[in-house]
C-alpha cells in the first residue's frame, strides 16, 4: 500500500468484549429520532481503537487515536508502541498529513490519504458513522436494530453495518463499525470513548 505500509507496523485487530443486548423498545422509529438527534448534538470526541483496512491487494491494521473538536480534528494510526504513526490534522478547506518523513497538505482527507495509500478512504463520511449517523449530505437507506439505532446503512456506495454499542456517559456509541464497498474495506473497533462532560 505505498508508503503507508511502511509506516505502519502490523497489529491484531481482536474481539472488543461488550454488555449484553438491551431490550426492544416498543416503537423503534421514535427511538431513533430521539437517539440521532442526541447523537448528532456530539460534535466533541476522543477515541482509541484499532482500524483495519483492506482492498484486494493490500492490508493494514494499526492502532487509531480520533479526537474532534467541531469542526477540527486529529486522526492518529500508529503500530504496536507508537511506531510508525501517520498524524491527519484537519479543519475546515485544510488538511495537514505528517510522518517522521512526510509532511504534505491538501483540501480533503480523502485526496491526502489517496496519495499516500492509493486507497479512498472516507474520512469525511466516518465522522458521521462512527457516532452511528448516516452523513446528512448524502442519501441513503437505513435499518435499525431493535432499540431503535442504527444497524445497518448503504450510503454513497458504501455499505456500514454496526455490529456493536456500548453505554458510553447515557449515550449509546458504537464501538465496531464495519465498512465496505466493491474496492474496500474498513473495520473500526472502538476500545474506548471519551466525551465531554454535559
């Protein structure tokens, strides 16, 4: 995968222990509206997890580190000890990509990480999935799970199954969001969320 492959050291992207399912809720669609509006309110985060991501030729898995703020946002993937850590520092119309050897600059996180790894990775899009949100700019079509969040969507062809939520501060975040589409696929296990205090 280019230049990423190097940077990036190897590591296992293992099980992710979580609680036992809720209960359904008797009305799944007003659950959801309640759970998204709550969900889209976050707009501050701090995660550590794992991410994998593959096409047909090539594989990494390294260690992720998302902290946003607003608008900006730092996205760390390193391997086992910090090793070869890749940074992605973005604003709005910016964003900077740098490594011990690479320092390089483009509007979208998508073009930067395209040149680097020749893979499109949407990062833009994960800023929505990842809180379990489809991305308001896009159509799509959704289904939800039994308590009333989502469980799967196929948006900008890209199909999210989320196969996983934790009870995170009376917020239900999900912890394996898995992505995929006919060149690519990304697994994100979420070990550990941190939001503001309310």
């Amino acid at each position: 995968m280019k230049r990423l492959l190097v940077l990036i050291m190897t590591s296992v992207l293992g099980a992710c222990s979580t609680p036992g399912p809720l209960p359904p809720v008797s009305d799944a669609g007003q659950a959801w509206e309640r759970h998204s509006q709550r969900m889209s309110a976050i707009d501050e985060w701090d995660i550590e997890g794992r991410i994998a991501i593959r096409s047909y030729d090539d594989a990494v898995n390294a260690n992720l580190r998302w902290q946003q703020e607003g608008d900006r946002y730092r996205i760390l993937l390193s391997g086992p000890f910090g090793q070869g850590a890749v940074s992605l520092r973005g604003e709005p119309g910016i964003v900077r990509l740098q490594t011990n050897e690479e320092d390089a600059v483009a509007d979208n996180a998508e073009t930067l990480l395209y040149q680097y790894t020749g893979l499109l990775v949407p990062i833009e899009s994960l800023k929505y999935w990842i809180r379990g949100l489809p991305e308001p700019q896009q159509a799509g079509r959704q289904t939800l799970d039994p308590q009333g969040r989502l469980a799967g969507l196929q948006q900008d062809r890209w199909k999210v199954r989320f196969r996983a939520y934790n009870q995170v501060d009376g917020h239900q975040m999900p912890v394996k969001v898995f992505v995929d589409n006919h060149q690519l696929s990304v697994r994100i296990v979420i070990d550990k969320w941190s939001l503001p205090a309310s």
